[in-house]
C-alpha cells in the first residue's frame, strides 16, 4: 500500500439525509457542510426492505460486500457466524494494522493485526487485545440496560473504568462535558438521556488515541445515539405527524433531542477532520436512515417492554436445562442452549408465558439456541399478571419486565448517506443511487488491494485499483 492514504470509515448509525441537509440548511452543522462539501457525494441505498431492513443487517452488507442472501446474518451478536471476510480481514492479510471501533456484528480471525471493539450488543465475539475489555464491557451494561433502575455499576467498575480512559486518551473536552451533564441533571431533574452523548465522546477519545499509536491503514468508528433518539422523539420533534401526543412538558423537553444528536456528531467529525487533516480517506456513511413511524397511531403506539432480571423472568418460566443468557437490543434476547433439544424443549416452556390472553414472548430456534422478543406491543396496566398456560401461577408482569422508554417515533428507510472526502479527489455530487455492497470493493480498491470474491460489487472508483498490492 505504498503511496496509498489510509481510510477511515466513518459509521453515524442511520442517520437522514433529509434532516441532515435541512440541518445544514439552517447552518446547525457546520462540521458536516464542511465534510459534505470537500466529498463525492452519493445516496446509498440498502438492498434489503423490510423486515430485513436492520442495521445488523446492513453493516455486515458493508463490511464483507456480500448482500444478505448469501451472507445469512440476520440478527444482533451474530457475526461470528459470517462466512465470508471483512474489510479488516483482508487489510489485515496484507500486513496492515487495522482498528474497528465499534462495528456492527464483527467477526475476526485471531491473527488479526490491530485492534478490534465489538459493538456493546455483542456477545458472543470479544475484544482484541484483552486490554479493551474494561470499557468494552463498562459500555455494553451502560447500553444494554440504560433505561433498567434495578443494573447499577459499582463504584469499582467506575473506576477501572476511568482508569483505563486516563490511559486512552481521555480528553479535558470530554472531562468538562461529563461535570456540566450531571450538574444539568442535578439542577433541572431532567436531561439524563443526553448521557448518550457522553459515550460517543468517550468512544471517540479511544479512538483517536489508538489511531495516533497504531497508524491503522484501514479503521472504523460507529456510533448509534442519534439512531436511538430518532427511534424514540421523533413525535416529539414533528408533533404534527402522530396521532399520539406527548405531555407538554415531555414534548418540550425532548423536542430538540434529534437536534441535540445531529449536532454533538457533528463536533465529532470536526474533530475527526482536525485529527487526520488531509492524511486519510474519510468514508462516511449511514447503511441506512429512519423516517416518521406512523404505522403503530391508530393502536396507540408501540411500546416494548425488557426483562428487569432476566434469571426471574426464566425462573418463573420454569426454564430447565444448562443455559446462557446474552441480552441484545431493546426488547431481544439470547438464550443459548448446550444442545437443540434443550432448546427446543426451552421454547416450548416459554411459549406459555401470557399477558392479559396474549403471548408473553415471540422465539425462533436456531441452533441451539432460541432468539426471544417481547411480544407486547401495547400499554400494560399495573397488576396485569404474567401467567402460565393450564396453571395458576401467575406474578405481575410489571415486576418481570420494564417498559423501554416511550414510544417508538422513528422506523428504518433504505435511504442512507455516502460521503467520500479524499483531499486528492475533486468533490462532486453524484445523483444515482448506489448499493452498499459497492463500499467494501471501494476502500479496497483506495488501499490498492485485491477484493476476495466473494466481493461481488461494483467500486465507486474502480480507477483507483489500476496499481494494486499483488
């Protein structure tokens, strides 16, 4: 990869074109015009629709340029099972350092030359080195169990985990703006849910000092708060849209959480640009984007509900058998078996579960393990019990499970944004819309690498491969 620029692929989980050029429109992002306006600009667009439309889903689209038919991942924690190389993979073989922060359902092999941070839904591939999992774990409970009271960190978890960041580069940037949140909280009684931003802050001071020690010559940093304030305050910030209102006081507070989130990503691309200057390719791109949620109005709006203590949910169930249980987004879970027959045996034990007549838990085997969902999608009255079928025994279902913080606003689109800041490049807006697969034959090509063939896209810039690594 001689005379070649690194690339760093820039990963801002579904965020909208349409929001993003009506923000920069209003001159709120001034970071992103900046970026926007030195790239090659394209709209992407998922080849998946829906219910195959999900960022776990897409990512892996991205990262390996296979499409879901022949790479088969579908679900969260599920990339160790992907087949076919990724990106890192492959700059890895060459002999190249590589650092992954962050990334959707990754997978490794354990010759990997650089550093890996799975995302913090990951449960089932760990961090490389060793030395990541302090804060790789620190922010999976943050993540997993954001809106759970009951999950607290100890004060001793706090403090490795401070100690690790003092020796990744923990920022005075982000130091100020982790003392001005809690004295906001403190003051107002409000804001806790701007604490989102606080990691993406943490995450970036890893990353930036990482990449100043490794020198990788392909990295990726994703982040998905802004993902999450559009799923949940959408309605609060186009009220107009939705049938179901908010409070008043809760839509003003959250009218501007999407804004909020736009904005504090773009800080952090103003500090990705002051970080690499013109000494690396920035690939930014989204997978995919949301748009307004209306399809759950006419029923009230769908809520998900989470277990509180996963061990009381499945003991009440009267789960048998050696079991494990990973949780994963939202309302999902994993519960891995040490065969299928006790997986199958499982699924039928959890199949009684109820609420008010209803089944309690969506589940799918695979393997041996059962994928689980809550399947209540409505309001659940206090002292509505979860009962088992063809027996009395009954516990109120709010003392199991949580309600997940508000309503869902915001649903996935294909859409997505694909920014290509290369400073040797001329910008240019292109107008066709191109497939996700096309990212990975692209950064390859920019780093002057053969693609595998499983590989099957076409590269943005195939010019760019006329000299390749042999």
């Amino acid at each position: 990869m001689e005379n070649r620029l690194p690339v760093i692929l820039l990963e801002l989980n579904e965020l909208s074109p349409l929001l993003m050029e009506r923000f920069i429109a209003q001159g709120k992002l001034p970071n992103f015009k900046l970026l926007r306006d030195r790239s090659v600009v394209f709209l992407s667009e998922a080849e998946e629709r829906a219910p195959l439309l999900e960022p776990w889903i897409q990512w892996v689209n991205v990262h390996a340029g296979v499409p879901y038919s022949e790479h088969g991942i579908r679900r969260l924690s599920e990339g160790h099972k992907l087949r076919q190389p990724c990106l890192w993979d492959v700059v890895s073989d060459s002999g190249a350092p590589v650092w992954i922060c962050g990334s959707m359902n990754v997978r490794y092999d354990e010759s990997i030359h650089g550093w890996i941070l799975p995302d913090p839904w990951c449960t089932d591939v760990p961090p490389h080195p060793d030395a990541l999992n302090t804060y790789f774990r620190f922010v999976q409970q943050n993540v997993l169990e954001h809106s759970n009271d009951r999950v607290k960190l100890s004060k001793a978890d706090h403090a490795r985990f401070l100690r690790f960041m003092l020796g990744q580069g923990l920022s005075l940037w982000t130091v100020n703006s982790i003392l001005q949140q809690l004295a906001s909280e403190k003051r107002t009684h409000s804001g806790r849910w701007r604490r989102a931003f606080i990691m993406d802050k943490l995450q970036f001071d890893l990353f930036s000092s990482v990449y100043k020690r490794l020198q990788p010559a392909f990295s990726t940093f994703f982040l998905n708060s802004t993902a999450h304030m559009q799923h949940l305050y959408w309605r609060d910030m186009q009220p107009e849209l939705f049938k179901v209102a908010r409070s008043p006081e809760r839509q003003k507070e959250y009218a501007v959480a999407i804004l909020n989130g736009y904005q504090q990503m773009d800080k952090l691309v103003g500090r990705l640009l002051k970080l690499v200057g013109d000494t690396a390719v920035i690939i930014f791109a989204t997978a995919l984007s949301q748009q307004p949620c209306l399809e759950y109005e006419d029923s009230g709006g769908k809520k998900a509900y989470r277990p509180r203590d996963f061990s009381a949910l499945l003991a009440f169930a009267g789960l048998a058998g050696n079991f494990r249980v990973a949780p994963v987004m939202a309302e999902q879970f994993w519960i891995h078996f040490e065969n299928r027959a006790e997986a199958e045996q499982g699924e039928a034990t959890l199949a009684a579960l109820q609420v008010n007549g209803q089944r309690a838990l969506d589940t799918r085997i695979d393997g041996n393990s059962i994928f689980a969902t809550c399947a209540i999608r409505k309001t659940v009255e206090v002292g509505a019990p979860l009962t088992i079928a063809g027996t009395d025994r009954a516990v109120p279902f709010l003392e199991i499970f949580y309600p997940s913080e508000g309503l869902k606003s915001g649903m996935h689109h294909p859409d997505g944004l694909l920014w290509i800041r290369d400073p040797r490049r001329a910008p240019a807006m292109r107008t066709e819309k191109v497939g996700l697969v096309s990212i990975a034959p692209t950064v390859l090509d920019l780093l002057g690498l053969n693609r595998p063939g499983s590989m099957k896209g076409e590269s943005l810039f195939p010019e760019a491969a006329l000299s390749r690594v042999a």
